[in-house]
C-alpha cells in the first residue's frame, strides 16, 4: 500500500482547486505568471491519483520474474525482459503494452488476441486517455488567450493489418533494451505542478528502477503542439534517452532508408529512431508513489545542470546551508558573526508582489541575532528575479533563506542546498483556501527533505492591497484573494528568521516544531501568532 494513501483525498481536493485557481486566471488574462515560469535560453530555445492497477494489455500475459546475478543481470538492465517490467512497480500504476508498434498517432498491436474471431481473440484494441484528473492543458492562441482544459491527445489502438504501410510495421523487429513510459502529464504549463506533482514522482520511479537507463519518457500534448520549455529541461535530467512528445515519438518513419537522428541525446538505446518495442507503459492517472523526493529531485537537477552556472553558484552547489553549525561556508566572521543570505523571489507581472520590499530588505539587512545557543547570525539580503530553470537554481545555490509568495516560482525552493529554509507568504483572505498550505504539506511527505519550509499567512485586513483585477471588479471572485499584492510587516518576517536560526538546519528539530504548528503562524492586525494544526484559519 502506499505510504501517501491517508491523505490521497487532501491531494486531490488540493490540486483540483490549485487547478481551477490557475486555470481561470489564465483563460482572464490575470497574471499569468502565478501559473507559468518563463522559459529562457539555458538549454533551449525557449500518485500518485494512482488509481487501481490496469490490466497487462500486450500480448503475452504478465507473470513475475526477474534477471538473476552476475552478466544475467547486468543484461536486465541493460535491456529488460517483458517479464521484468510487468514485475516492477511502473505496471502496478501504468498501462503495461507488450509488442507494439507505434504509428501516426496511435497503436498497431500484434498479439492474436486483437485480430477478429474466429482464427483470432476477437478483442477490441484499447484505447487510451488521461484519467483521475490528468491531462490539464492549456491551448494558448497566437493572440495570447487560453482555452482551459484544452483535452490531449487520445491514443488509439488496433490490430495488425495486412497490407500495414511501411516495412518495419509488417514484419517488426520489437526493442527491448528501449522502454517508452508514455506520460499524461499533470498541469504541464504550471512549473510548480510540473516540478512537484509530475517530475518529483517520475524521479523516484526511475531511482528504483534497475533498467532506469532503457526508459524513454514520452509526454503526451494537445494536437502535437511542443512541451514548455522547462518540461524538456525537467525530464531530460532524469534519462539518457532523448524526451520526446507523443506526436514526434509516433510519427511514421520515412521510407527508402534510415531517419537522420538530430545531435544531442540519441532517440533509443539503439541510438537510432525505433518504432517497436517489447514493452510499453502508458501512464494516464499518475503513479501509485511509496516515496516523494521533492528535495532529492530539485538537487538533481542543481547537479546535472551546474556546469552550465556561474563558477561561484557550482562551488556553492556542492555546500550546506551556511545556516548549519560546521557546514563547509558557514565559519563565522571576525567577531563571532555567520551572515546568512536571504533571497527574496521576484515575481513577473503586477500581482502577488510584496509592496513594502524595500522596508523589509532594509530590516532584514540591519538585523543581527544570538540564538539561545549562543550563535550569532547576521543577514545580508536582496532580490532575485527568477524567470527560467537557470536563473531560479543560482539564487537557491546562492540562499540560505529564500522568501517569496505564494506561486509556482515556490518549487525553486525544492533546489535550495540541505539545511536551507523557504518562508512562503500568503495574502490575506487565502487560508480560507485548500491549496494554501500545499507546499508545506507535500514537503512533509519527503521525508528525505532537507527544506525547512515556513509560512507567513496575512490574517489583517490592511496587510494587502487589490490586484488590478480586484480592484476593477473584473474577473472571478474566486481568482482575486491568491493575486493580492501583499504588504508584510517586518515584525513578522523577523518572526520567521528568528525561527530559521534558532532551529540551525536541523531537520530533527524542524519536525519537532512541524507536529506542534510552530512552523507556520497567523500575522494578525495586532499580534503574530503560532498557526498550530494546519487547518486552522484566520481569526480576522
């Protein structure tokens, strides 16, 4: 059983509303950047609703069995029996396909059992499609507006023909050592969901997975059109096989000879284009996770693409946290004094900014503090403005602390160094609101996190200003509280960096805080206080 089951009913009311939050400010043209991070030059131009476990629809039937030791099992996973996958943990959450061809959008299936009665099985060929709430998408026009949950692409099944149109579709020569895991993705335009609900849960699959290096990923889009910039960058990280989308990886290969293969990462474990293959995952709903690796994730990306940083952002890469007593960095100064840098995230667009920045940049400057234990800290602060993949990595290389508000650009958190702190700001009117404490609950479910993660929620009605939209009385209501421009008291920001030095990086100590609420707290007309259970609201 999963370990997340207990709260699979918290995650689906939590992404649903997450959705339909980002979903209507999109199609109003509302401060798309609350849904969607850049994508910029860097490296191009720029279950988990789980679900029971589908049935083996390939040809022969799963049964368990795996490689044995020594060459045999350097062979598994190299190249992975059919039986070897319907025995992993991808079956028991995807569709399992065995001899299957792919062809102009759809499936060609091999097995008897998909050819007419008598001298066949007679069964209909399946057709696939996103399941459980997957495969929001949103088709963007070339005049800037969305159509929300825009459907993707359905892909169709069916039997072999006679007279099939290419050569290698009559008589297949079927890959084993290349294992497509066609995946419908979970909000692909939002990099926060993409990061945290897609990436993260797909990582922890291919770090169990001994055949990892034979995985294809395969997103599926609406009417062939491209992934995000930042989907690429994201899933390259996690497979030598180059990503393609379901369009392009189905596309009938020319006749008369062999496909020129584009330089960079190669097509298959062949090294060319393949259009057959042994096994097949189809994942419409999700993966049935036994872990999260949130943190584990973020810092894989840090170290596949670091080279591509600035030298200082690569050595800090390797770091804690200065904010942890003895981490490589974080030796105090002449006079006893360790100074912590605290990266405030700046947000695109005229929604969700914090308005007294400024006063607040200059307090956290200014500020000095002993902890209990005797350490003295001080805080040199500024702000970053994160707009794609490479620009959010260098100012979590470069935090100890990082501080935005609430958003998608929050998932950058999850590639801060170990020991490193997120102070996540919330506006007033929001805790009324499920999607607000996701991030801290989701983090909690990492249990290998090393992200200490706060949360200042505005409970005093002064504590923001409107968003054009609300202010115009435009729109819908419901979209209005999240896009708030907010206006933090000091006060309370001081209260979440005491708290951040106080505890010192200590995962331990953070738990302890976590069950007893003291992670997070209400910043009130007159008074801070703790938050305690996370269902807890605003008094005001």
């Amino acid at each position: 059983m999963s370990k997340v089951a207990p709260l699979r009913t918290l995650h689906v009311l939590l992404l649903a509303v997450a959705v339909v939050f980002c979903g209507l400010a999109l199609l109003l043209r509302q401060g798309g950047g609350l849904c969607y991070q850049r994508t910029g030059p860097l490296f191009f131009e720029t279950s988990w609703l789980g679900g029971s476990a589908p049935a083996n629809v390939g040809g022969d039937a799963a049964h368990h069995g795996g490689g044995g030791g020594g060459p045999q099992q350097l062979e598994e996973q190299r190249c992975p029996t059919s039986e070897a996958v319907a025995a992993s943990p991808w079956a028991s959450s995807c569709y399992h396909l065995t001899k299957v061809c792919v062809d102009n959008g759809g499936l060609i299936m091999y097995d008897d059992r998909f050819q007419p009665a008598p001298n066949g099985g007679g069964e209909p060929a399946p057709t696939f499609a996103a399941e459980n709430n997957y495969g929001q998408y949103i088709y963007v026009y070339r005049n800037g507006y969305g159509s929300f949950n825009y459907p993707l692409a359905s892909i169709r099944g069916r039997g072999q023909a006679a007279n099939e149109g290419a050569d290698y579709l009559r008589q297949p020569t079927f890959s084993r050592c290349t294992v497509p895991v066609v995946w419908y993705p979970f909000w692909m335009t939002n990099f926060g969901h993409f990061l945290r609900d897609n990436s993260a849960k797909l990582w922890g699959f291919i770090e169990d997975t001994p055949w990892a290096s034979s995985i294809k990923l395969v997103p599926v889009t609406a009417e062939g059109l491209s992934l995000p910039g930042f989907n690429y960058q994201l899933l390259q990280s996690m497979t030598p096989l180059r990503v393609e989308t379901w369009a392009d990886f189905s596309a009938r290969l020319p006749q008369g000879g062999p496909a020129p293969v584009q330089p960079g990462s190669p097509s298959s474990a062949e090294g060319d284009h393949q259009r057959c293959f042994e096994s097949m995952l189809i994942c419409t709903h999700g993966l049935n996770i036994t872990r999260w690796p949130l943190h584990g994730f973020g810092r894989h990306l840090v170290q596949t693409y670091k080279h591509l940083l600035a030298p200082d952002v690569q050595v800090a890469a390797d770091t804690q946290s200065a904010v942890r007593a003895g981490a490589q960095g974080s030796a105090a100064a002449p006079g006893g004094l360790t100074t912590l840098n605290v990266v405030f995230q700046k947000r695109l667009g005229d929604t969700r900014q914090i308005m007294n920045l400024e006063e607040l940049l200059q307090g956290c400057n200014e500020w000095r503090h002993t902890t209990a234990a005797g350490r003295r800290f001080g805080f040199k602060c500024w702000e970053a403005e994160i707009t794609d993949l490479a620009s959010g990595m260098t100012a979590a290389q470069r935090a100890d602390v990082m501080v935005g508000v609430h958003g998608a650009n929050l998932a950058n958190g999850w590639m801060l160094r170990p020991g490193s702190s997120m102070v996540e700001i919330q506006a007033y009117g929001f805790d009324k609101h499920p999607p607000h404490l996701q991030d801290p609950l989701f983090n909690a479910e990492d249990k290998e996190s090393q992200v200490l993660w706060w949360v200042l929620q505005g409970c005093d009605p002064a504590g923001y200003l409107p968003s054009p939209a609300e202010a115009a009385g435009k729109g819908v209501a419901a979209s209005w509280v999240k896009n708030r421009n907010i206006i933090l008291r000091w006060k309370a920001l001081e209260t979440a960096l005491r708290q951040v030095a106080e505890t010192g990086g200590d995962m331990q100590q953070y738990w302890q805080l976590w069950r007893s609420g003291h992670w997070w707290w209400h910043v009130n007309p007159q008074n801070i206080t703790v938050g305690g259970d996370h269902h807890s609201t605003c008094a005001f």
